[in-house]
C-alpha cells in the first residue's frame, strides 16, 4: 500500500512540474530523431575539440549551451 502511495505522490510532483513548465511559456518543439542525432554528434565533436584544445573555453560553453538548449535540456535564461 506504501508503495503505490509513493507512486502516486511521484506522479502528482511530475505533473505539477510539468504544469509550471507549460505555464512559462509555448514548450520547445520536439525534436525528430535525425535533429536530436545530429546535435548528439555535434556535441560529441565540440567535447573532442575541447579536449584536444582545439576551441577555448568561451567557445566550449557557448557552444554547449546552444545545443542543449536545441535540445530541451537547457533554456535560454539558464545562461
């Protein structure tokens, strides 16, 4: 009985996060398979380039920043 209690209250926080989402504003529109792999890819490359000191640290962040933001994982005012 606890657990599903639990479950219950995990799914109610859920919604409500996801109705302050919602509440802030239009959601970022999805993104299909092919856009997403191509971003995955594109920050798999700038890590590598990173890593190798190809791109500064500015360049780094701001790069990543982008991406994650196409991705959904990061919105523009978390900058």
């Amino acid at each position: 009985m606890a657990k599903r209690a639990r479950e219950q209250a995990r799914q109610q926080k859920r919604e409500a996060k996801q109705e302050r989402i919602e509440a802030r504003g239009e959601p970022a529109p999805k993104l299909d398979a092919d856009d997403e792999t191509g971003l995955l890819e594109e920050f798999a490359r700038l890590n590598d380039a990173f890593a190798a000191d190809r791109v500064s640290q500015s360049h780094f962040d701001e790069e990543k920043h982008r991406i994650l933001v196409a991705l959904g994982i990061e919105s523009d005012e978390d900058s």
